[in-house]
C-alpha cells in the first residue's frame, strides 16, 4: 500500500520508472563494409558477419581482419576502421558516445560541437576527449597509444595527468609504467588520404535543410535520390532507381534486436534514414519518403509499419498451408505505437514529425481509425512466418496476394503476433570478454591472422580466430573507394611514425593533494583491459552510474607515481581537461608550453642519458634513435 504523503507525487514517479526504460533515440549504424569486418552482438555476446545498414548500440562491437575497412555513422560523426582494428562501443545514447579502441586504428570526423561534448574514447590505460569539433585518429599497438588530431584539438588523461594534443600534432604513449610521451608532427599515410576522400564526398553534399544533419543515414539520400516539393507533404525524397514492383520494407529482412524487437534491415545501401524515420507516401508516379517536420535530433525506430493478421492466420504454398503474417508502411500522419516498453513521453517524440498529439488509449466504443495501406496490394507485403524466424529474404519468401478482401478480413496491429526471440544481453565474469570458440558450430577455422603492415604499425602475434559465417575472405584494400593526396596535414610524414626528430617529453603527475581533472564516469586509467571491459558492460545493463570516488582515484594515482621515477616541478605544465575551445588559449611566450631546455641543461642531459640511449637505439626496430631526455634533479 502507497502511504498518502506520496500520492502527490506518485505520478512523477511512475513517469521517471518509465522513461529510464525508454530505449535509446540515438543509434549508429555500418554504413560501409571492405573484406571481412565482424560484429558481436551486445544480447548474444557471439561474433558475427557484419551487415550493411546494421543498428549499432550500446555493447556492441566492431572487428575488421587484415586488409578490411569497416565506417560506422552516429548521426553526423564518422568513424572509420583500419584492417585489423576492434572496437567496442560502451555506451551509446541520447546523452554519450564512449567508445574503446581494443587494437588497431580509428579514425573519427566529429562535425558538431555538442557532439564533440558528448563523446569520449579509452584504451587500456588512456583515455580522450575532442575539445572541438575535427578530424582525430586513435591508434592502439602492442601496448602503445597514439593520438593524432589533424584538425581540432584533444584532450588526452594518462596516468592521472592530463594534456592537450594540438592541430597537426601526434602524441604516443609507449604503455602503462611509462614515465613520458613522444610528440612529433601528426604525419600521413594511405589511411588518411582514404578518410579526407570520404570526408570530401560528405562536404560535397548541400546543406541539410530537408532533415538534420544528426539523423543517422542522411549521407546517402543526395547520392542515391531526389528531393521533390509536394503540395501537401511539403519535401518529399523520392529514390532514382528501384526494382519493379518494390514498395517499402520488402527488400530485406527482418531481424531481432534488443531493445526495440523486430528490426527491419535493408538491402539498399541508402536503405537506413527512410524505413527508421519519417514516413512513405504512394505518389502516382511511385513511393516517395516524407520525413516530415524538421527535428533537431529524431528518434530512431527499429521500423515504423503496421502489422496484419492474427494467429492461425496461414497462406497456401504449394500443395499445403503454412501460418503469415504481414506488413505495411504506415503513411504521413499516422502514428506510430511502439510495440516494446516505452513513455508517454518516447511515443511523443518518435511521432513528433508527423503527429503533434498521439492517443495512446482509445476509449471505449470509439472506432480505431484505419491505416490508409493496410489492404493496398501494392504496399502489403506478406510472408510465411518463418521468414521472420530464420531472417529469410523477404522478396524471395513473398507470397503472391491478388485478392484485397483477403487482407481486409484480417486484423491491423502494432505488433506482429509472433514475438521475436530476443536474448537477455549477456553480461561476461570479471575479466573474461566473449570471444569466437573456433569450430563451436563446425565452422571451418581460421589458421591464422595475417600480420599488420609494417608501414603501418608494428608486427603483432597472429591469433587463431575463425571466419565469421557468410562472410567471402578478406579482399584487399584496393577494392575501396579511390583515395585523394592528403591536404590538411602541415607536415606530411612517409609513414605512420614520424621520421623527423621527435620531442621527447614527460608526463608530470598531479600532485596528491590537487583535484583530479573534472572526467565524465572517466573509468580508473590503472584497471587493466578486460576488468575494464567487463565494468563497463555491467554498468550498461545497471544504467548510469556515478563516478569512482575522488579518494579512490586519488589513491589510485599515488600507487602508479611511487613506481616511476620523480619528475622535476619545473615540467611543462599540461593543459587540464576541464579547458574548452572557447577559453583563453596559454600564452606561448611565457612558456605554458615550452618546447625545450636552455643550451647547458640539453648538454648535462646528454651526457647523463648516453646509456640509456644507447639501449633505445639497440630495441628500436629499424634503427632509429630516438633521444629520451631525463628530467633534472628537483634538487
């Protein structure tokens, strides 16, 4: 029993429950695949082949073998993936964008401020943060980090201490222990010069005055479509080329993904935006996609139909009956009722495009209105069951439907009647991620992984892994799109490490009794990868959580300082995370940030560290010396 003093309140309440269940309004999805790129499925924990036009969220991950390339779209940000790259996306929501480099290298092109706000990226003892929109690039290698920003600045926490790495520069961290950092020019290579070509297309593109520029799948309208003006629909998309007979949500298939349910994945490499948002007229001269009133930021749906028929609902196939089901697009104005667990307030903003007031409860007596396709030949698309079940091609298990009175008699619905088979996501022990178990299902497996370019990173130890089912071996980079010469970098590098003399710095720790930069839930940089993983997957399933207490951090930091060597106070001051783009810039002339010693205490620092350069020389590979100056005595 409610004691009365929360009656008042009690709605609230509820209303609160609700909306945390809400599932998130913001996804992203693989908008391109090159060679085998794989996906484990956050509710599965199993890797898969990868899909064009795949819903990604937070769990999730991304993996692409040697020679492939994989680009991922979260409204207006890009992320690219080199060959041999894994990446786990952490959380993605309305609010955050965390991701974690595992190995390899990224690429992101942030467009939009607030975007740049929201997102954040950790490795296994790093983690950073765009102060600005930009271009940057993460690369994770045998234990050591790089972090490059080519336009834009980034915020980098390394050990507790914090810095900032500045347009046209690249910093690398040689791993956890390790007293300093590596800054030289940011350098180019044929990674780059493919993602300023990718990056042209999208600039090439007009203005997005028909849909935000944060509705994920917008890229591909203008290449692959026309916009029309129409009457009473206002803009209208209308694709230029089309199989005969195609009508919405019938080249695909359908697929369970947790939250939302049965997902609708198209076959169209423009097939992302028009079946997860807005609506699909039929004009007379074919469909036409209204997205409807202009949003900010629209919510994603898995897919906006209305659904026919009941159970022990069946078909005629051959010389027997087979239980159907099926679906139509639903049409501007019509709005849609999530079939999952949802707020009032999430049914307001999914329909907001087209539907200013959404009646959620019919009252009794009062005829339910009719969708305007439910028995158009031409839109309803009907199936076997199984079809939806075994994720068959629609187009190949559509059945032939010519009388309407067929589909009139059966009943309209937000749902279909079969429920999808969605799985708890699985959340794996401490330190223990889920991997692939080669030859778990008689896969034939995988001897061995090719090795990463030289040119482009360090060699890394092959791992036995296995192909991922349905998915053609590795095809070679040259199959991508044609890249461009580089154009932003100020000091172009041959190679992916800098072959210019390089400043050596060193991480200056923060002090025991300072704060600690301000982070956002930033994880312990001492955990180690897997118990970090494992964390972070925990709290996706718990919702958000608080970060670690200060106290804890600041234990935590005297720990790794009372293992490296103590570093003079005279080090260059870092800027810390809490400074934004529109704060005042350090003054270079008084030496914020130094860029090197007098002449006397470069000569002591020789003299002192000849040994030691001496065996830097000797374990880098290739033979190039790098000088690694101590810091003087405080003394």
């Amino acid at each position: 029993m409610i004691p009365r003093w929360l009656y008042p309140i009690a709605p609230l309440l509820f209303a609160a429950s609700m909306a945390a269940a809400d599932p998130p309004g913001r996804v992203g999805r693989i908008s391109l695949i090159a060679g085998t790129v794989s996906l484990q499925r956050a509710q599965t924990g199993e890797w898969e082949a990868a899909a064009l036009n795949w819903p990604v969220t937070g769990g999730d991950a991304i993996e692409t073998w040697g020679g492939a390339r994989a680009e991922l779209r979260i409204g207006s940000t890009a992320l690219r993936l080199d060959g041999d790259t894994e990446l786990e996306f952490v959380r993605l929501d309305d609010d955050a964008i965390r991701v974690r480099l595992v190995r390899g290298s990224l690429y992101a092109r942030i467009r939009s401020g607030e975007i740049a706000r929201e997102f954040e990226l950790s490795t296994a003892h790093d983690l950073a943060w765009p102060l600005a929109p930009g271009r940057y690039r993460f690369e994770a290698d045998s234990g050591a980090i790089s972090y490059i920003a080519y336009a834009g600045s980034l915020g980098v926490d390394s050990g507790g201490s914090s810095m900032t790495v500045h347009a046209g520069e690249r910093a690398e961290f040689a791993g956890a222990g390790s007293p300093g950092y590596l800054l030289a020019d940011a350098g180019a290579d044929e990674f780059l010069d493919w993602n300023l070509a990718r990056d042209r297309r999208d600039d090439a593109m007009r203005a997005a005055r028909n849909v935000s520029s944060e509705m994920t799948g917008r890229e591909d309208l203008e290449e692959y479509g026309n916009w029309q003006d129409h009457v009473e629909y206002g803009p209208v998309w209308v694709p230029r080329v089309v199989p005969a007979g195609w009508a919405p949500y019938r080249y695909g298939r359908w697929v369970p993904v947790a939250p939302w349910g049965w997902t609708w994945i198209d076959d169209a490499p423009w097939g992302f935006a028009p079946f997860h948002y807005g609506r699909w007229v039929l004009l007379r001269r074919g469909w036409g996609w209204v997205p409807g009133s202009w949003v900010a930021r629209p919510v994603y749906a898995p897919a906006l139909v209305g659904w026919v028929g009941q159970p022990g609902w069946s078909i005629s196939i051959g010389i027997g009956s087979t239980p159907a089901l099926g679906w139509f697009p639903l049409a501007p104005r019509e709005a849609f009722h999530p079939p999952y667990r949802s707020s009032t307030d999430y049914v307001r903003r999914i329909n907001r495009t087209h539907v200013n007031v959404v009646v959620t409860e019919r009252h009794a007596g009062s005829p339910r209105p009719k969708p305007r396709y439910r028995d158009e030949l031409r839109a309803v698309t009907v199936v076997p069951a199984e079809a939806l079940t075994k994720g068959l091609p629609v187009q190949r298990a559509q059945a032939t439907i010519t009388d309407r009175r067929m589909l009139a008699e059966q009943p309209a619905a937000s749902a279909p009647h079969l429920a999808p088979p969605l799985q708890p996501a699985r959340t794996p022990a401490a330190g223990i991620l889920p991997r692939f178990v080669p030859g778990a299902r008689g896969e034939p497996m995988r001897p061995e992984r090719p090795a990463a370019t030289p040119a482009a990173r360090g060699a890394q130890a092959p791992r036995d892994r296995r192909e991922p089912a349905g998915r053609a071996p590795s095809t070679p980079a040259a199959s991508m799109p044609p890249s461009a010469p580089a154009a932003i970098v100020p000091a172009p590098v041959q190679g992916a490490r800098p072959t210019q003399p390089i400043e050596v710095r060193r991480r200056a720790p923060t002090p025991a009794g300072s704060a600690a930069p301000a982070a956002r839930d930033r994880v312990s940089p001492a955990q180690g990868a897997t118990g970090r993983a494992a964390e972070d997957r925990a709290r996706q399933d718990r919702g958000p959580q608080h970060p670690p207490a200060a106290e804890q951090r600041r234990e935590r930091v005297t720990e790794i300082q009372g293992r490296r060597p103590r570093v003079s106070p005279s080090s260059p001051p870092s800027r810390g995370r809490g400074a934004r783009p529109d704060a005042p810039a350090p003054d270079e002339s008084a030496g914020a940030r130094p860029r090197g010693r007098g002449e006397a205490a470069a000569s002591d620092r020789r003299a002192a560290d000849a040994p030691r350069q001496k065996k830097d020389e000797a374990r880098r590979s290739g033979g190039q010396a790098i000088r690694e100056a101590a810091q003087p005595s405080a003394r």
